[in-house]
C-alpha cells in the first residue's frame, strides 16, 4: 500500500467515527434514542443495517477462504441465508414486534421470568464477546495482509475506533453507519471485480482456468445435507439472535417488521454471486496458497489489481462491513447490561445513569473482545472459529426462545433445560469426545446436532405439556397484554419522526461525502471510468434522497 491507500483510510475512518459523533447528543437525551433509536426507525434502514452486519460476520475471510479453496460452494452456502431470511420473515420477525417488548431480554423476563432472563443475559453476553472477536479479527487480518503493521497492531487500532464510535451514538449510530458502510462496500466489489477479470483476461478464463469441481454446489465438507442444516442455524440465528431482534422490534409495525427480514432476503438472494468472484478468480491467479493463507485471498487480488487509492477504498469497504457486525454485537451487550442486569441492582436508575453505563460497558466489553481476537489463530483460524460457534451455542440459545413465540406451554423450566443439554452435549461432541473417545463429526452432522436437538427436545416437553394439559400462567398474561396494543403518544411519534429525519439526513450527507471522495479518486486512477461512474452515481442518488427529505419533512 501507497501512502494515498492510508490517506483514504484514514478519511473514511474519520467519517464513520464523525458519524457516530453526530448521535451522541441525540442519544444522551433519553433511553428510548439510545437503546431504541426513537422506537419507530425506517424499515429499510433496519434491513440494511440486519444485512450489513450479517454479512459482514467474515465474508470476505471466512466465506472468502472457502471461495478460494473450494469454488461455487461458498455461493450455495451464502443462498441459505436467503432461505432463512425469508422464513424469518414469514414467521418470525413479526413475532417479535407483537411482544411489546424493546429486547429479546425484556421479552424472556416477561414470558419466562427473572431467573431465565438473568440465565440467557449472562450467556449472551459471553457469546458475544466471544463473536466479537471473532468478527474483529478479520478485520485485523485484512488490514494486515494490505499494510506493514502487525496483526495485533491492526486489530487494536480498528477495535477502538469501532468501540469509541458506537458508545458515543448508541443504537443510531450503529444504524446508520452500517447504511453508509453498505454503500462504501457496495462502491470497492463494484469497482474491484471489472478489474480482477480483466486481470484473467474476461470472464471466459474464470470457467476456463478454473479446477475441476470448482463451480460444483457441494463438496464432501459441505454437502446438501450440510446446507440444509445450515438452513435451520441460520433460521434460528437470523430470528433470535438478540442484536437481530432489535432491527425488528424498533420499527414501527409488524408489517415493517416483516420488510426488515424480507428485504434483507432479497440481498441475500442478489449479493453471493458478486461477494464471492474475487476469491475465485484469484484462485485462477495464484492457485497455491495453503494453510491459513487463503484467509487473506481477498485482499491479495486487490493488491494486485487495483493502483494507488483504490486498494485504501477497497480495504475501507472491506473493514467498514465486517466492522459493522461488532458495533451492532456490541450494542447489544451494552444495551443489555444498562437494562437487564444494572437495573436489578439499581431499579431506580435514571435514563442517563443507564446511558453513562451502557457508555463505560462498552468501553470495557470492547477491550475484552480485543483480546479474544487476538487468540483466533490459536484456535485453528476463522473459518473453525465461526463454525464451532454456530454448532454449539447457536440452536442451543436462540431455538428454544424463539419456540416460546409460538407456544404458550413452554415454561422457564423447559427452555432452561433445552439450552443447558443441547449446550452440554454440542460441547461434549465437538471439544471433548475428539480426544477422549476419537470420534469427531462432520460439519453436516455436528450443524444438524446444533439445530436439531433443541428442536428435538423442545417438541418432547411440547407434547408432555400438551398431555398434560398445561400452559404457562406468564406466556397467558403476555398474550391478553399483547391483545390491548400500547396507545403511543403524539409526542412519542414526533419525537421519532425528529430523529428519523435526523437519521436519514445523515445517512445522505455522508453518502455524498462517500460518492465525491470516489469521483476524486476516480480521476487519478488509470481505471477512472468505472470509478467515476459509481462515485458520481452515489452523489448524485445522494443529492435526490436529500432534496426529497427536504421537500417531504
């Protein structure tokens, strides 16, 4: 890298961090603009921001790798997440607005009870950490494989930058910059892909050149068996996760609920055809990388095909995405600890006492999961890290919450129990039983053991109560309360239309910023065309989307 590479870095670094800096008065005022973002944020930014910080949990690293090694595979993978999020939105994400509640974890107490919501809040949190420096390291390792700084040094340096900007702006902040950061990503593969063809010399050679069974959909670690379980994880994930849960209960309807996860779908169905190009033409590039190396495929195409200014924009793009599922993972756990586990020591506590908590967690989780990134290497690289998670915890935690939705039999002792023996028996499998007994599972069957054993649990204390003619005296009373909407205030929906107009006028500011600092660099580039037609195509969108804000507030 140039050092107009670091110079462009360093501007889109100061704009995402300004961003988060222009939130911050809007979210000391009260809890509702800190942990809710006003309660009534527009759907299309909630499901830009659902996608964007999904996507983003490792793409270009972890999906990236195995695009690399293994070809169309890494698409297939991708399309379930399609899949799910359309059953999401079908079934799931109105689900969650019907409660009434703000968090997944005001939810559980609710319907389940002090106890469980202290149970889940606690392992939510370590879950948490643990995926946040899961998400932090690729970060590092982008920037890394791009620049002369150690690994350690580049996942420190990203790491406070994103913990500083999300504590400052809360919620609000974490939305819109994952919209910005959309498009930043959105304008680098758009520009980055037309030059690795023309590297390859078109996009004839990709198929030419390619292995054999390289554009195969499976692979004897990802078979159809494989994709199918993975279907279910990512129902699950994408339905319970409680970072996700937010984008759905702070919108303003059940309908808008719906749009989140629908349109969040329809990105899916779109995107893994363009994410995963890039490391499969770099395979007909360089076919020999090995080990952890093809982690890094992604940004050694960049740097191969891409002059000066454009591998900065590119990396930005890059680090901007995967960025934005830590602030929104890290939101969450403040947002959980301010309202779920500070409140029960101090119940009387203020809107800007919990605001100056959820401020200080943040800063302290934040170092935390800086640390845990920096062991990812030790446990055998992101792609193992990312899927041990998803075949222990994810079925585990999120399945048997998601169930009492739809149930009202289910109890605080059945949930409890499901999570605690699929968690033990997912761990026993997948850390123990290698060594003592030598039996270790494929990743079909270990995904299909996350998923289904919950399920499988669930459905037995299911058909128990049934016969028994039991339901739950808690999920009983939510109903009736659920039959009697809340009655908000005309001052509430002021209020929230303030700050969406707020939001949204940011959102366009920053994208013009986006699209000129594009068009300039697109005019010292030798590949200025394309790069002057996506930078000047996003400020001039941007100048539309800010004359109707204008015209219509």
């Amino acid at each position: 890298m140039e050092q107009l590479d670091f110079i462009v870095m360093i501007v889109f670094a100061l704009l995402i961090f300004s961003i988060g800096l222009a939130f911050t008065r809007m979210g000391s005022k009260s809890s509702q603009a800190f942990f809710e973002a006003g309660g009534e944020t527009p759907w299309w930014i909630n499901g830009l921001s659902l996608f964007i910080s999904y996507f983003s949990a490792g793409t270009f690293v972890v999906w990236g790798s195995i695009a690399y090694k293994h070809g169309a595979v890494a698409n297939v993978i991708q399309l379930t997440m399609a899949v799910s999020g359309l059953l999401v939105a079908m079934f799931i994400a109105a689900k969650w607005k019907r409660t009434g509640t703000r968090t997944a974890a005001e939810y559980i107490g609710k319907r389940l009870g002090t106890n469980a919501q202290q149970f889940y809040t606690y392992l939510i949190l370590i879950l948490s950490l643990v995926n946040t420096g899961a998400v932090l390291y690729p970060v590092g390792k982008m920037v890394y494989v791009a620049t002369p700084f150690s690994l350690n040094a580049c996942i420190i340096g990203i790491g406070v930058v994103i913990v500083l900007y999300t504590a400052a702006g809360g919620l609000w902040a974490v939305l819109v910059t994952d919209v910005v950061q959309f498009i930043i990503l959105m304008a680098a593969v758009l520009i980055v892909i037309p030059a690795a063809f023309g590297e390859i010399g078109g996009v004839n050679n990709l198929f030419v050149k390619a292995p054999e069974h390289f554009f195969e959909p499976f692979t004897s670690d990802y078979t159809a068996g494989f994709m199918l379980a993975f279907i279910g994880y990512q129902t699950v994930y994408i339905g319970g996760n409680w970072a996700y849960v937010q984008r759905y209960t702070s919108v303003a309807s059940e309908r808008q609920a719906k749009k989140v996860a629908y349109l969040f779908a329809g990105l899916y169905l779109v995107s893994p055809v363009i994410w995963m190009l890039p490391p499969m033409i770099y395979r007909i590039i360089n076919p020999n990388l090995q080990g952890l190396d093809p982690e890094g495929a992604y940004m050694m195409l960049c740097q191969r095909v891409l002059p000066a200014g454009l591998i900065g924009l590119v990396l930005s793009g890059m680090v901007s995405a995967t960025s934005s599922k830590a602030n929104t993972t890290i939101n969450l756990a403040a947002t959980v600890f301010a309202q779920d586990v500070y409140r029960v020591f101090r119940p009387q506590a203020s809107d800007k006492e919990q605001i100056l908590v959820a401020r200080v967690f943040t800063l302290l989780f934040g170092a935390g999961t800086i640390g845990v990134a920096m062991l990812v290497p030790q446990a055998g690289g992101i792609v193992e890290v990312v899927l041990s998670i998803a075949a222990i915890a994810g079925g585990a935690l999120f399945a048997p919450v998601i169930w009492s939705l739809f149930s009202t039999r289910q109890t605080s002792v059945s949930v409890v129990t499901t999570t605690v023996v699929a968690l033990l028996i997912n761990l026993f499998f997948k850390v123990i039983a290698p060594s003592l007994i030598g039996l270790k599972f494929n990743r079909t069957v270990e995904t299909l053991l996350g998923v289904g054993l919950p399920l499988l649990l669930l459905a037995g204390f299911e058909i128990y109560y049934y016969l028994k003619g039991m339901h739950s005296a808690k999920a009983l009373q939510l109903r009736q309360e659920q039959a009697v909407p809340p009655v908000l205030s005309e001052a509430h929906h002021v209020e929230a239309k303030r700050q969406n107009v707020f939001g949204t006028t940011v959102i366009v500011i920053a994208s013009a910023v986006v699209g000129l600092g594009i068009f300039i660099l697109g005019t010292l580039s030798a590949t200025n065309t394309v790069v002057m037609l996506v930078g000047g195509a996003i400020f001039t969108l941007s100048l539309v989307g800010y004359w109707r804000i204008r015209t219509t507030a």
